[in-house]
C-alpha cells in the first residue's frame, strides 16, 4: 500500500514533490466529499414534500400533520442516530486499516442504500426509505475518515483554512444538489419525473465517486494495530473526551449547537412551505441558493477572519452571531426578502463549523485523528438524532419551531462558551500572578 506522509521540513525538488502530492490529495478528497454531498443534496429536501405533500401516496391521506411531523422525525433522525456509531467505528478502523479502504466501505453501502431507496419510491414503501436511512447512516461514519484525512494532510497553521475548504466542499454538493433533485421531481422541467429521479441520480454519482476514489487517491495513513473496535467505541470514546477539561466543554457546545443548527436546517423546508407556500423545486432553489453562499463564505470570504483571530475567538462571535439572526429569521416576509437575509446566517455557520473541527483537532495526538474527529462526528450525529426525534411531532402544530429553537440552541452555546474562555483566562492569570510572586 502507498502512503503518502508529509514530513514537517523538506528542501529542493523532494519538497516540491511532497507538496504537489499533498496538493492532490487534498483536492481528491474535496472532490470526494463535493460528490458525496452532492448525492445528499439531491434527496435532502424531498423528504417534507414526501410526506406533507397530500398528493404523494406514501401515506394515507388521512394522516395527521402532527404523525407526518413525526414520521419525518424519525426519517431524518435515523441517518444521525446510526452515525453516532458507525463515525468512530470507522474513524478508528480507518486509523488501524488505513483510510482508502474504510472510505470504499462507505461508498459499497451508500450505493446499496440509494438502491433500495429507488425501488421503494416506485413501490410506495415507507418501510424501504427507513431501510435506506439506516444503511446511508453507516456511510455517513465516512466523514470522520474524510475529517482524519484532511487533518493527516495539514500542518496545524493550515487545519482551519483546510477544514474550511471541505466545508465549502460540502455547501457546493447542497448548491447542486437540492436544485438538480428539485427540478428531477418538476414534471414540467422532465417528463414523467418523480420522486425516485433524485434517487437513481446520487446512485449513479456515488457509483462514479467509488471509481474515483479507487483510482486516485493515495492513502494518508499508517496502519496502527493498537486502536481495538468494538460496537460501543462511540460511547467509549465520548467518555473519554469527556475526561478532558477542555475537550468536555468544546464537545458540549458542540452538542447544543448542533442540536440548533439540525432542527433548524432539517426542518426549514416545513416552515418554507407553511410559511411561503414553497413546492418541492423551490425549496430545492432555496437549499440551492443557501449551498451556494456557504460555499462562496467557507471557500474564500471567512479567510479574512480566521487568518486575524483565534479559534476561540471565532467560535465565540460566529455561535453569539448565528443566534441572533436565527432568531429574526422569522421576522422576514415575503420570500424575495429570504434571499437576502439568509447569507449572514451562513457567514456564521460557516465560521462555525471549521473553527470547532480544528479546536477538537489540536488537542488530538496524530496517530488518532481519525477516532478523536470520530468523536465529534458522534457528538453531531447524536444531537442531528435527537432534534428530530424529540421534536418532530410539535413541527406539525408550530411551523416557526425551527427558527426559535435554533436561536436558543446557538445562544446557549455561546454562552457556555464565553464562561469557559472567562474561566480559563482567570485560571491563566492567576498562574502569572503565582510566578511573579
């Protein structure tokens, strides 16, 4: 197996080529994770319109706002859910294995998961979507493995930077994705479309990043054979970032805020629709459009900012800032509005996300940065779970609940935050204060 290791300091023409083959390395997985948010993209808004759309047959016509809410609850949760556990299972697999064949996996079964959800779109079968669910939860572990390969490939000064272009990877597979899937289910865009286009689509986009995967990328990691799985590695794992001071509270606001941000985001598309009236391919336009300014800010416009302060400043302005205009989202009318007061929301979000990846990275040794990011993943997949869970049913009696409890969410967090940072600098200058005497 080639491997591909970036030593601290190379001259001449050896250093050129390490950092030509860094260079590949980071745009084949960028393209790898484009892709496969691509893929998601192209279903993620189809979901509300499946089963809030009394047209579609997938449910009995009869069927309550309040058990349709809740039924997409537990849609939307099951992918996060199983991500809990298969995202430190595979981060640590990929540590003891070697990334390149942990991300194979995940394709494997993402491309089995799309199958079976095509087949139940033409047959009606709910119990088929939660089937896929599930299996695209297994996949879904792979972005601890993509998180791990990025961190492999940067020096500490570059993770936020790099950590931001995989985000701005992820926000151009939504800017695509929902807008292709949306105009896949416009019958006056194609003829005969349907729910199960979108579907068949991300199976052929995942099939076609699998032969990319297998071709071009070069692996990034040593085997190390003393990492044991099991599993409960996730909850193992959660345990013992939680016996590291720093790492509990980061992990903690982590938790809050992605609680936030996954009912917020997750359910949008059912306020869009009780608040603007919006169809399935303009909900796709909406994700679109929000794909598209997360991408533009994560790739290009937060780099101003992270290049000036640190990550805990960052982290602490972008929660308190992303709380706040969650919370007057509710405020704007009329639909054309939206589109101007959505993108400082996603500068937030997407000063957000880069920040506390590199914040949990740091403290992580190299030779586990595929189980330490893993934990992060558990920690998002379990708050993505939950929101849905706890929460779906009230959707159907309040549509403004996405907006309310993603404020609250980002305000909490920040909170927290500022009094462990407060706390810290007390500790730090009572350190100073000890030496001097």
């Amino acid at each position: 197996m080639e491997f591909l290791y970036i030593p601290k300091k190379k001259k001449g023409r050896e250093s050129l080529q390490l950092s030509t083959r860094k260079t590949i390395t980071l745009t084949t997985v960028l393209f790898v994770a484009f892709i496969d948010y691509l893929g998601i993209g192209l279903v993620y808004p189809l979901f509300a319109s499946l089963l809030f759309d009394h047209e579609v047959q997938i449910l009995n016509p009869e069927t309550s706002d309040a058990v349709r809410g809740l039924l997409l609850g537990i849609l939307i949760a099951l992918v996060p859910l199983v991500q809990f556990f298969s995202a430190p299972i595979l981060g640590a697999l990929s540590d003891i294995k070697g990334r390149k064949k942990i991300l194979t996996i995940s394709l494997l079964l993402a491309i089995l998961g799309y199958c079976i959800a095509f087949l139940g779109i033409i047959y009606s079968s709910l119990l088929a979507l939660f089937l896929y669910r599930t299996i695209i939860g297994v996949s879904a572990g792979s972005a601890a493995v993509v998180q791990a390969i990025l961190a492999d490939t940067s020096i500490k000064s570059e993770k936020t930077k790099n950590f931001g272009l995989y985000n701005m990877a992820l926000g151009a597979g939504f800017t695509i994705g929902p807008f292709i899937g949306g105009k896949l289910t416009d019958p006056n865009f194609i003829k005969g479309a349907g729910f199960n286009f979108p579907f068949g689509f991300a199976l052929l986009l995942t099939a076609a990043n699998l032969v990319f995967v297998l071709l071009f990328f070069k692996e990034t990691n040593y085997i190390n054979d003393n990492v044991k799985v099991t599993l409960t590695t996730g909850l193992k794992n959660l345990k013992k970032a939680l016996y590291m001071k720093k790492v509990r509270v980061i992990i903690l606001c982590a938790f809050i805020l992605y609680f936030g941000w996954s009912f917020f985001y997750e359910f949008v598309p059912v306020f869009l629709i009780g608040q603007y009236s919006f169809k399935s391919h303009q909900i796709g336009n909406f994700y679109a459009y929000s794909g598209f300014i997360y991408a533009l800010c994560s790739g290009w416009l937060i780099r101003p900012i992270i290049q000036r302060f640190s990550s805990y400043r960052i982290f602490l302005g972008s929660l308190f800032g992303a709380g706040l205009t969650m919370l007057l989202f509710s405020l704007v009318k009329g639909s054309t509005l939206l589109f101007f007061y959505a993108p400082f929301l996603l500068y937030f979000i997407a000063l957000i996300f880069p920040t506390i990846m590199t914040l949990v990275s740091n403290f992580a040794p190299k030779k586990a940065q595929g189980e330490t990011l893993g934990v992060l993943q558990s920690v998002q997949a379990s708050a993505f779970a939950l929101s849905p869970l706890f929460s779906g049913s009230l959707i159907g009696f309040y549509r403004v609940m996405p907006v309310i409890i993603g404020g609250i969410s980002m305000l909490l967090s920040a909170t927290i935050f500022s009094i462990f940072m407060y706390r810290n600098y007390m500790e730090e200058k009572q350190q100073d204060d000890n030496l001097l005497w």
